[in-house]
C-alpha cells in the first residue's frame, strides 16, 4: 500500500510471515505495533521443558496461544542461522538456542525472529516498532531486537499498567506490561505525546495572580554549571556565575521577558523568577510508565469478548506520537483489531494480519458496525475464498477456519475453536430481535465433506429443539441430496412475533449459492460480535468469541 492509494487498508488472513514476505514492499510502512501471542499463565518449567521435535506444530491460534518447540521451529532455526537473517542476528538466535535448550520458549523467539527480521525490512527508514509483552519474554525480545535493529535504535522500554493490584500466590502482583520501542534509524517520525496536568498540581503550583485573573507558577530562571556566552552574563546586577550557574535564557531575551510582565522580582530582593502561565502550559510531557491509559479510555466500554483485547487509548498514544495522517501503520498480528479500527479513525492508512479467520471476520465486522457498511469500501481483505475452489482449500488446509468462514456468510457469529470441541452440531449462531427484551436464535451448522445425507438434517432439527433455538441452518460445500431438501421442507414454519412472516424452521444453503449472492430467507439479524453482544447479556449468556 502507498501514500496515493484509493483505499485506506488491507486486511490478510493468514500467516504473517507469508504475507509480510509476498505482500508487503521493503521501506513501505512508518508504524508497526504488534502484540504477539504468548502464552505466560503455563509454568515456566513447562515452558523451558526440553521438546523432542517430533510433535506436530501447532495451530497458532488467537485464543490458544502457545508456539511449541517442533519440526517447523527447527527448520525455521536452521533458515535463520544459515543465511535467511544478518549475521547479527543469526549470532544471537543461536546463542539463544546456547542458553535455552529446545523448549517452548526458544521457538517463540525463533518465529518471533523471522518475524522482526521481515518487520524491519518493511519499515521505512523514519519508521517506528513497538513491540507488546509481558515480562515472561520481554528480556528475550529485547535481546533479539537489539540485533535486529541494532542497540542504537532502541528508544524506549514502556511499561503499561493495565490493571489495579491484586493478590498473587507468593510474589508480587503482576500489573503490568512491557512495551519495547525502536526506531528504524536515529530520526524517527516523532510527535511528543502530552497529558493534561491534573487539577490538584495546577492548584499547587498555579495559584499566583497579578491581579489579572491569570495564574501562574514561578519558575527558576537559573540553570546549574557556567557558561561563556549571553547566558552567563551579568544581568541587573546579578551575577549568575558567582553561584556558578547560568541564566536559561540571553540577557537580551531576559531585557525582552521584563518588558513583557513575564519576570517575577521578590519585594524584599533576592533571585527573579519567570512567570510560567497556567493558559500558555502545553500539557505534560508523557514518561515512559504509563497509568492513566485505561483512566482515559476504559476498555470496558469497548470488550468485544477477545482475551488480549487492548484499549483504543493505548493504540491512540502509540499512532498519534509516531505517525501523521496518510502514514501506514501495520499490525501482523491484529486480534480483534484495536489498531486498524484506530487507526481507520485517525486517518491513517492500515494493514492488518492475523492467522485465525473468526479474527479477520471479527475485524471486518467491527469496521463496518462503527464507521458504517460503508466504510466496507475504503478496505480491501485478502486471503479468503472467493469461489468453490477456494472453499475446498481452506476446508482441506483448516477445517475450523473453514467452518469460521461459512458461517460468517451468512452474516453468523461463529464459535472459536474451544467451544467447537463440544459443539454438539453448533458451529455458530445468527441471533436477531423479536421485541425489545427478547432476542431469536438461528443454529447455523456447517458441512464440509462430500459424504451428504437426511440425517444431517435431522440432526439438526433435534438440536434446534435441544437448544431451544428458532430455526436451523445447515451450510453445505456439495450439493446437498434431494433428500436433504425434502427433510427441511418438512421441518415446518417459524412465524416472528412482529412481522407476522413465516419462514421454513429448516433451511439448506450451499456454499455456491451463498458466494453467488442468494442468501437463506432469515429474519434481519444483529451484526454479530458487536449488536448482539449487548442484547444478549445476561439472557444468552457471553457471546463466547
């Protein structure tokens, strides 16, 4: 994506890896923020536990966020050390594997590696990174980090409170999180960040009046150690050398500061001072510990439901010091999407990466839920079928993504993977209104083998009945038999309580109807994840996603 593009962002599902490696052009972004997956609850003996290799790699995915040390990590290990990173940082991920041994741990670093090497070289030379973890592998990254961008562009370590104290078995309570900041090269786009001061320091300070209704603070006009220029002169017969200090302006401008009201002589002698006005402060300069992010902006108010869901405010910060309007801002591992969805309302362009299609479908429909279905056209989203054939091969690469996808067709709420071990033929939910407390329930059931038959949806009609839903959907990649349709036509009628309009209790879709346009004949639905989770609080329960 370029500055000129007609499109604001472009959103991939898929590896990151891949996708920054095919897709994105070397010196092309000014801001990347990531916050990869770590799984920091498990023990660390587990964690540093010696791993055989021999285990298949794991699905990655963005509620079960654990890298294990396999076949893959090997291989990517292998890559990295034998010519796929700088020497740097080859040196350094095997002095890793030297100091860690083959565990859960070292694969991370080494996917994070590959990952940070692609990062940096997408990066223009003005651009930015922050990274965001906790202090299980902070102390790593860094180290890795360092190699990539090399220890002179480190800028900052942050840290972010993002809770209040609370009880810890046996240490301190864990509260916070790192973010680690690094600038591509030693001029980075930068614009400081500043808070308000809060009312009990400007009352302290601010309190003297010239009468005029204007408060200020009497600031020193003298700094420490001597200086030989303007600034070390004498000045109304003040000698500030003689205290070896300075003064922190010329003579002239102090000549210029007088005549404008703006120095503050003490009636019985002693040292001026400049007056500081309350009105002319331009707020307070941001530190690197931050605890006022969520005091700002609650993320409570913004819970989709997505476990390392992150506050607006704390991606606001971040894009609005290291970027300007039009400037690209990427985020490869994008979750619920806080960044794009930030990053879509200060006008910045945006490319978001995940790897899990429940989070690209979720992101799509968080866009369009608050910037409008309009806003539909200012992205684009790469990575997902298009037709038949590409149906077949997501349902062959990853048959839960698979699922994801065709119930989001449908304008569904999909399950995430944890619930579809018992899903009891449930793999997503349509819910729409049938008065103001009450909401309905459609059962979508996804199909993706070719062996089809009446029993299907039979199955379907007894869980519809078991889960006290309304109507049933089951969305098929073949053509379902006749048999299918004749079943669900004699499955009965669903009547809505306020449009009177009857629908058949049972439907059959199949994928090609679906991506040909012609959706089942359903009553208008909540757009899920954001609509329906509030009407369904306390009455469905948590939308699980």
């Amino acid at each position: 994506m370029t500055a000129g593009s007609s499109r604001t962002g472009v959103l991939y599902y898929g590896d990151n890896l891949d996708v920054l490696r095919e897709s994105v052009a070397t010196a092309s972004v000014d801001l990347v923020y990531l916050d990869p997956p770590f799984n920091s609850n498990r023990s660390y003996n587990v964690l540093f536990a010696e791993r055989s290799g021999q285990a298949a790699q794991a699905q990655i995915e963005a509620f079960d966020d654990t890298w294990t040390w396999s076949q893959d990590a090997e291989a990517a290990f292998k890559g990295l050390v034998g010519g796929d990173a700088p020497a740097r940082v080859a040196d350094a991920i095997d002095a890793m594997r030297r100091l860690l041994g083959d565990n859960d741990v070292l694969a991370y670093l080494v996917m994070m590696t590959q990952r940070l090497v692609e990062l940096h070289r997408v990066l223009k030379p003005t651009g930015s990174l922050y990274l965001h973890c906790d202090p299980t592998a902070s102390h790593y990254l860094k180290v890795i980090l360092d190699a990539v961008f090399g220890p002179d562009r480190f800028r900052n370590e942050i840290v972010w409170k993002r809770t209040s104290s609370h009880s810890s078995a046996k240490k301190y309570a864990p509260v916070h999180d790192v973010l680690l900041y690094y600038g591509k090269s030693a001029t980075v786009r930068w614009n400081e960040p500043r808070t308000e001061y809060t009312d009990t320091y400007l009352d302290r300070y601010y309190k003297f009046d010239d009468g005029d209704g204007r408060l200020y603070w009497r600031a020193d006009l003298c700094g420490a150690g001597v200086r030989n220029g303007r600034s070390g002169l004498p000045w109304r017969g003040i000698d500030p050398a003689a205290k070896g200090m300075h003064w922190k302006y010329t003579v002239d401008r102090l000549d210029e500061l007088d005549a404008e009201g703006r120095i503050y002589w003490p009636p019985k002698g002693g040292m001026p001072q400049y007056k500081r006005y309350r009105d002319q402060l331009k707020g307070k300069a941001v530190a690197d510990i931050w605890d006022d992010v969520n005091r700002i902006n609650p993320v409570a108010s913004e819970r989709l439901g997505y476990p390392t869901q992150k506050p607006e405010a704390l991606l606001e910060r971040i894009i609005a010091a290291s970027s300007n309007e039009g400037d690209v801002v990427l985020d490869p591992f994008c979750g619920c999407g806080t960044t794009v969805a930030v990053a879509q309302r200060m006008r910045r362009q945006w490319i978001g990466i995940d790897i899990t299609f429940i989070a690209v479908d979720l992101i799509d429909k968080r866009l369009r839920d608050t910037y409008g279905s309009e806003a539909r056209a200012t992205y684009e989203v790469h990575g997902i079928p298009r037709d038949v054939g590409g149906a077949r091969a997501l349902f062959k690469a990853n048959a839960f993504d698979f699922e994801r996808w065709a119930v989001s067709l449908v304008g569904g709420q999909p399950h995430q993977r944890a619930e579809q071990a018992g899903d009891k033929g449930v793999d997503g939910w349509i819910r729409f209104p049938v008065s103001e407390r009450e909401i309905g329930r459609v059962i979508v059931s996804v199909k993706g083998g070719r062996q089809l038959n009446p029993a299907m949806v039979r199955d379907l009609r007894g869980t519809v009945e078991s889960q006290r839903a309304d109507m049933g959907l089951l969305v098929t990649l073949d053509e379902p038999t006749r048999g299918m349709r004749e079943e669900a036509r004699r499955s009965g009628t669903y009547t809505h309580p306020l449009t009177r309009h009857s629908y058949a209790r049972l439907q059959v879709s199949t994928v090609e109807e679906l991506l040909g346009g012609r959706q089942p004949d359903l009553p208008s639905a909540f757009l899920p994840y954001v609509k329906a989770r509030a009407a369904t609080v306390g009455q469905q329960g948590s939308l699980g996603i």
